[in-house]
C-alpha cells in the first residue's frame, strides 16, 4: 500500500512538472509567433527588440570582412533550420545597420526522478537573440532576455556562437 502511494505521489508529481513545462513551451511559442508575425507584417522592425532583448549574453571581434547584406542573407537561410541538433531557428533577419534578431527554441536534457528509476526529459527554453553588429565599437553584441537559470544562459551562448560563426562564414 506505501509503494502504491509512493508511485501515485511520484506519478502525480511528474504529470505536474510536465503540464507545467508544456504549458510554458506553448506561453513561449505563442509570443515568438507574434513577434514573427509583427515582423514580417512590418508593424515592428528589429530595432523594436533592442530594450527587451537588453541582457548582454556574450560580444563577439567585429570581423575585417563584415557586410550586413551577407548576414541578412545568411541569418535568412538559416530560418527554419536545426542548428547542432539543439536549436531550432523559427526566424532570423538582419538589417541594413548591421541589426539583427534570432527567434529559436533550444532544447536541453534533464534527469528527473521518476517510479521505477531516473527519467531523462527534455527542456525546451526559447532562445531570443538581438544582434547589434557595431563597426566603430568593433564588436558584435548578443544580447537576450533574462536567462532562466544556468542551463538556459549555457544555450544562449552556444546560439550566439553558432550565429556568429553562420554570418561570417566565407
């Protein structure tokens, strides 16, 4: 009768922690689809993003080669992408000022404990980069939200790497 109960209470617990987090991915696809959607309407331009994607996550050497037009249009390819099999790029885009933003989901692993031994799980954590390419300050800033603990600002870093390396690419 205890185990039974055990196995309700853990069962229950994880049926919560997985309401909770479907809850929060669909809260998140909700807003990246609208910000995609005001940006391709034109309602917004990127430069709209630039206060609420303020947290700098990492600042990149502004390269010798840069042309803002190349980005754009490797930003563009890589919309709708996976990127490293833990980012998918819902929408990228740069324009002409070097201003760019980046609206992907990353996905991470985690261990929870479960009836009958530890289960791994996915972690989905939205992943909105701004892009500021700035030739006199000589630096590429990537900047986000506030990250949601270690695991998320990890992802953030690893986005903002991957897209630095994508727009200068040869």
């Amino acid at each position: 009768m205890i185990k039974l109960t055990i196995g309700i209470v853990v069962l229950l617990a994880a049926g919560i922690i997985w309401l909770r987090a479907q809850w929060a991915r669909s809260k998140n696809s909700n807003a990246a689809n609208e910000i995609i959607n005001d940006l391709k309407s034109g309602k917004y331009v990127i430069e709209s993003y630039a206060e609420s994607l303020g947290i700098m996550i990492s600042s990149k050497p502004f390269p010798a080669a840069f042309d803002p037009a190349s980005a754009k249009r490797k930003l563009q390819e890589l919309t709708g992408k996976e990127v490293q099999e833990k980012f998918s790029i819902r929408y990228a885009d740069m324009n002409e000022a070097g201003k760019g933003i980046v609206i992907a989901e990353a996905k991470s692993k985690d261990i929870i404990a479960g009836y009958g031994g530890n289960k791994e799980i996915d972690i989905h954590f939205p992943c909105w980069l701004y892009i500021d390419a700035d030739r006199e300050a000589g630096k590429i800033d990537f900047r986000s939200t506030f990250p949601e603990n270690k695991d998320h600002h990890y992802l953030l870093e690893d986005l903002s790497s991957e897209i630095d390396k994508s727009i200068n690419r040869e």
